[in-house]
C-alpha cells in the first residue's frame, strides 16, 4: 500500500475523527498523557486494550463483515492483542494519517497492509515483513488495456496515495484517484474506469471470481508488508515481531494466507 501523498489536502472524515479519537486520549484521566501499562510492562494508550488504527475497507485485509471488522490484518491483530492479553479495538483512520505516523498519536500499532518504505521508515516503525505484495493491473475483457502502455489514454484507477498511485504516475499514466480500495473496485465494477492499478493481494481477491476481468500485467516492486510502531517504542516493536515469529513458527500466518489470499500466496 500507499506512499506519501505529493500534495497536501483536507483531512478526510476519517482522519478527523481519529484525531478526535487522539486528543481525548491524551486530555482524559485529568489530562494525563501518561499510557497505561498492560501484560509485560508494555505501554498501551487505552488500558487493558490494543488499540489499532487500520484503513477499513481494504478487502481481504480489513472490511467489515456481519457487523464485524475481519481479514487477514484482523486476524494477526487479534493475535498480537492476545499475546498481550488485552482486548483489540480496531480504529478506522485514512491511509494517509497511517503511512505519514499521524496515526500512531491515537493507536499504539498501524496495521492496513503498510508498505515498509525508507521514507516511511524516517516517521515510524517497522516490524520485520509479514508478507510479500507486489502491484498488478486489472482490466475488463475486452477494455483493450493489455499492458501498461496500451493503458495510457484509458480510463486508469488507484488508490489515491498508494504505491499503485505513485507507480501509475511514473509510467506517465494520469489516474483517477479514490479514497480507497472499496471505492476503487466499486468503479471497476461499474464500467467507469477501464482499469485499475494497485497491489495484487487486493485487486487478485476482488476479481478472483469474476470472469469479466483479468490480470493484465504484474509489476515485481519488490513490496513487503509491516506492522508500524511508533518510532522509538522498542518494547512493543519487540512484542510485535514476537507474535509475527510465533505465527510462522506454528504455521499460523501461513493459514491465515491461505484463507484470504488462497494457495498463491507469498
């Protein structure tokens, strides 16, 4: 997923409310900023709670389902939560106040499908890897889009500060920008885009059983998935990467994989 936006703009819905969500945290408790210790002297914002900002929907990572927030992000958080014997509270923030760190002043970790980057490194950090996700284009049959040149002049979608985004302007594409991915298949679906640029992990599962389109062309971006922390907290950095380790040991993460993404996943 995303990169820094290039230009600066009005705080989505979404941010505003985490920021919202933000300051209450630091002005409650008679104005302590002081988190709360949880199991293994672990600093948590909201005690006894993992509190996790994640960019819902982004399906098969974070969407909602039967009232609830599930994917494969849902799935290692509630793990990470559990290691840590507390209970998980997913906020739903934009991506943008996710991959500039702007998140991580409301949420003790980030995890919406975050592409570890040196930029991004610069203002949080990273987990080791947790998967692998390189960028794909999708297109309706017959659309006449069958490579990333023949796109050009066609109707392109991305995400709006993804890494599709920002892959999409270097080809010299000029894309139409959505706020996220739901909003993105959404227009693919509906005809009013041609094609669609962005990670496979999403775009693979939202055409996986629709034969009206097809992967066109894969791009090898070398991607990897992280868990952001915020800079500087090695305590939690620690837990983190304790519960991704545990995971790949049993073979958890490797099912959880296989239930979102099916066998082909890295």
């Amino acid at each position: 997923m995303q990169l820094k936006s290039l230009a600066t703009a009005k705080l989505t819905a979404k941010a505003a409310a985490l920021f919202a969500v933000g300051a209450l945290t630091l002005t409650a408790c008679g104005g302590s900023s002081t988190p709360a210790a949880s199991e293994g002297g672990i600093q948590l914002i909201n005690a006894g709670k993992l509190t996790v900002c994640s960019d819902v929907p982004y399906e098969p990572f974070e969407f909602q389902k039967d009232g609830k927030t599930v994917g494969f992000d849902i799935d290692i958080a509630n793990e990470v939560a559990k290691d840590l014997k507390a209970e998980l509270n997913i906020v739903d923030s934009s991506f943008e106040a996710i991959e500039t760190g702007t998140a991580l002043t409301g949420c003790d970790v980030s995890i919406s499908s975050v592409s570890i980057t040196d930029t991004r490194k610069q203002v949080m950090d990273f987990s080791n890897p947790y998967m692998d996700d390189d960028l794909t284009l999708v297109a309706k049959e017959g659309s006449g889009v069958e490579n990333i040149d023949s796109a050009k002049g066609k109707k392109v979608g991305v995400q709006q500060a993804t890494t599709g985004a920002k892959y999409a302007q270097e080809q010299g594409i000029e894309a139409q920008q959505f706020e996220d991915s739901g909003l993105l298949v959404q227009a693919l679906e509906a005809g009013t885009i041609d094609a669609a640029l962005g990670n496979q992990s999403v775009l693979g599962y939202a055409i996986k059983d629709n034969t009206q389109f097809t992967r066109v062309e894969d791009y090898a971006t070398g991607e990897k998935l992280g868990i952001a922390i915020k800079k500087g907290n090695t305590a939690m950095l620690d837990q983190v990467n304790g519960t991704l380790k545990r995971l790949t040991d049993d073979g958890s993460l490797a099912k959880f994989k296989t239930t979102w993404f099916g066998e082909t996943a890295k």
